[in-house]
C-alpha cells in the first residue's frame, strides 16, 4: 500500500483551507479583501478549494483608492464575473469628500493612508466581524508581528502587544462588540511560495506581474509609472523601460523593477536571485520612516 506524503506547498494550502473553514466557523459577517493582485487572487482560489461547490460564505471587497492599475481592475471584475461571487466596492474619494478629508499633495500624492478610513466606514456598514487579507510575515517587518488572527479593537487599532498566543493551529476568535479580526491565511507564505502554489495551480494574474514596455519616471534610485497621478517637473527623467511589478499597490506608492521575466518561471528564478523583499524593493509609502507600516496598521490599515 503507497503512502502519499503532502509536499510543502499541500501543507500550506491545507493550512490556509483550514484557516477560512475556522473563519466561516467562528464569524457571523466575515469578508475577503481583495485588491486584484497576486496575493488576493490566492486567496480567492483558496476560498474556491475550501468552500466550492457551495457559494462563499463571504463577500469580496475592494477598498478602492482611485489610484490603481487599470490592469488590476480589470482582472478584478473578470475573476468576479467568472466565479459568481460579489464584489463591495467602497471608494477613498467618497471618504475624502464626506469626510472632509484634505488630499495629499506632492510629486507623489498617494491616497494609501487615507484608505484606512474608508476601511474602518465599510466594516462599520456591514458590520464585519472578520476581515480575511493576503498579508504575508516575509513582507515587512511590522506584519512579522502579526497572528494569523489579529484582534482589532473597537476603533480599528491594533496593538501588537496585545497579541494572542496561536499553539497547534488553534485560533481564538471570541471578541467584544465592536472588535473585529483580520486574518491571514497565508501568514506563514513567502513570495516564492506564492509563486511556486501560482505555478503548480495554473492561476491566472493580470499582465502587470509579467515583463512589459512602460513608461516610468526615474525618481529616489526606483522606476514609478508616469500617470494623471504623478505631478511631473521639467527636469524628471522619463523614459520607456521593460519592468514589472512584484507586488501591486497604487500608482502613486509603487515601483516597478526593471526584468525580461515574462513567465511564471521566468519570475520564481528572479525571486530566488533577489535579496530584496517585495515591499522593501517596490513600495515608496513603507520608506517615509522606519515604523512607517506598523504606524498605519495602529490606525486600522490592514
């Protein structure tokens, strides 16, 4: 009799499938975030895995900052289509103007720390009690400090004292009114990992992940998409370069990486090459200060 031993993607993928069963257990109004990128889209086939053929048992939702990718909003709404599964989107303008909020200036005016106001409004809308998120430990330091269930408080903060013990893959997800969890199923994933699970499942990503001419603005040593975005001075350097994306921000917050990796291949051998992680290579938000991601994430952002 052969016995079938689980390689280390099986044993991730079964940990992640465990992790959403736990979510549909314990939570009344779960939702996955979900942005259009790599890790998102993970998430969304092992959502599928763990709950088909029945239907999700929770929406999927995009805090849209009116900064994206158009490539990353259309895949967005072409996966939605495909599965059959809804898709809240709520709008950071929106919040800007109800909220009265004042717009960022600069060369670079990203919405990304004003997102987390529309996150908070949304869970408060609909009432979440458990937001699901494709945040990984090997991305940045500050989500290192994270359990795969991480207790919000009442006001959306998070403490990262406060964090609850998770032995033997038990997770506790008893909260106070008012309280809400994110929680991340592919916590204990790395980049190459995610790629690797990509490859092995034929999951399709939007073109922006695969090399491609673009027009970018060389600014601050990284390669920055030219958009309506971008306030361009006369003396900024814009050329045409062949790069791509690891990891799918805003516009205004996200660097491409010059690369002929037009395959799924092509990229893991990239990966395995590099010695930069995804964000602290690519995202310009996370290098305003050394606690730049742990700030924000005390302040409700995911």
């Amino acid at each position: 009799m052969s016995q079938y031993t689980l390689d280390y993607l099986d044993q991730l993928e079964s940990e992640a499938i465990h992790i959403f069963r736990e979510v549909a257990g314990q939570f009344e109004k779960p939702a996955l975030l979900f942005s259009g990128g790599k890790d998102s889209i993970t998430l969304v086939h092992l959502a599928l895995k763990a709950f088909r053929p029945g239907k999700l048992p929770f929406p999927l939702v995009h805090i849209d900052t009116g900064h994206n990718f158009d490539e990353a909003l259309s895949f967005r709404d072409q996966l939605v289509t495909e599965i059959g599964e809804r898709l809240i989107v709520r709008k950071v303008e929106d919040t800007i103007r109800v909220r009265q909020l004042t717009e960022p200036k600069g060369k670079l005016a990203s919405r990304n720390a004003l997102q987390t106001y529309t996150l908070l409004d949304t869970i408060e809308e609909f009432g979440f009690d458990a937001c699901i998120g494709g945040a990984r430990r090997d991305e940045e330091k500050a989500r290192a400090k994270e359990r795969i269930f991480s207790v919000r408080d009442e006001f959306g903060q998070w403490d990262p004292k406060l964090q609850r013990p998770e032995l033997w893959n038990t997770y506790n997800g008893r909260i106070s009114k008012g309280e809400n969890v994110r929680v991340f199923p592919i916590s204990n994933w790395t980049e190459l990992d995610v790629w690797n699970y990509i490859r092995r499942e034929n999951i399709a990503l939007p073109s922006i992940y695969f090399a491609h001419e673009r027009e970018v603005l060389e600014y601050g040593g990284q390669l920055i998409a030219t958009s309506a975005f971008i306030n361009l001075d006369e003396e900024d350097k814009v050329s045409v370069k062949k790069v791509r994306y690891r990891t799918v921000g805003d516009m205004t917050c996200t660097a491409a990486v010059e690369s002929n990796a037009v395959t799924i291949d092509d990229i893991i051998r990239e990966i395995t090459a590099t010695r930069t992680s995804e964000r602290g290579e690519t995202r310009i938000d996370d290098r305003t200060s050394e606690a730049a991601m742990e700030d924000r994430k005390k302040n409700g952002y995911f």
